[in-house]
C-alpha cells in the first residue's frame, strides 16, 4: 500500500512539473534593421534588429551561437552573438543583436573579401547558422539564415 502511494505521489507531481514545462516555438519573425558597428582587418561586428516572439510563459535567454559569416556570399569566418539576450515571457519584441567575428575566426581567405568591400559604400551581409536558447534547465538550438545589403559608411 504503501508502495502504490509512492508510486501516485510520484505520478502527480511528474505530471505538475511537466505541464510546468509546456514549450512552443520561439518564432524568428523578421529582420527589420542591420547595420554595421565595425568593418576592418580585425574584425567585423554588426547589429541586427530581430523581431522575435517568444510564446511561452516564462523567460527565455539566448545564451550562445555558432554562426557562419559571408561578405558577397564568401565566407569570411565563424561568428557569435556578444551579448547574452533576455526574451520575455509571451513577448513580441524587436530585439538588437550584435554578431562578432574576430580576426583569429576569420578563415584565410577573409582578408582579400574584406578589403576588397572596405572602399565601397554597401556590401550583401549573410549570417546562418545556430542560436541556442536557455529556459530554466532546458536548451534548445533555432536556425538562423538572413541575407541583408547594408551600408558600410
């Protein structure tokens, strides 16, 4: 009998936390603005404004990245987000996003790409790859694909 309390017991509260944990998808929605903070030799930084809706009912938090980076869709190197980003629980917000790529993640056939845009006025930007997303104790990895020409002065 005793046993078979346990076992209920256990069966409640498996149930309670795993309707605590109901997940939908975060939903990337549009990319309303890129822009480029830096552009050199050393590295290459860009900010992007991100629509995303998070429609869950609690905080998400964007805690990593593993991103590819292309220049007149050559891939110059690997990149990742710089800042850890909060998404609010049963949000829809534009959020800004910086994405880095330094020189020592920067393949060997970045710099000519690089110089070869430094001089112009506007340059097609790509960043694909993964973001990863943090709630509680769970961890989940989006795609990420957007090409965007931007001005680089």
């Amino acid at each position: 009998m005793l046993k078979l309390k346990s076992l209920l017991v256990l069966i409640v509260i498996s149930i309670t936390l795993t309707s605590c944990f109901k997940y939908e998808e975060v939903v990337m929605k549009e990319v309303t603005n890129v822009s480029v903070n830096s552009f050199s030799a050393n590295n290459i930084e860009i900010k992007v404004d991100m629509r995303i809706i998070n429609p869950n009912n609690y905080k998400i938090s964007i805690v990593d990245s593993d991103l590819e980076l292309f220049v007149k869709n050559k891939k110059v190197g690997n990149s990742k987000i710089k800042d850890k980003i909060d998404l609010p629980k049963n949000s829809d917000e534009t959020h800004q996003i910086v994405v880095k790529t330094t020189v020592e993640d920067m393949i060997g056939t970045a710099i000519p790409v690089i110089l070869n845009v430094l001089f112009e006025d506007s340059v097609d930007l790509q960043v694909k790859g993964e973001i990863k997303a943090q709630a509680k104790s769970l961890s989940k990895s989006f795609p990420v694909d957007f090409k965007e020409r931007v001005k680089l002065k």
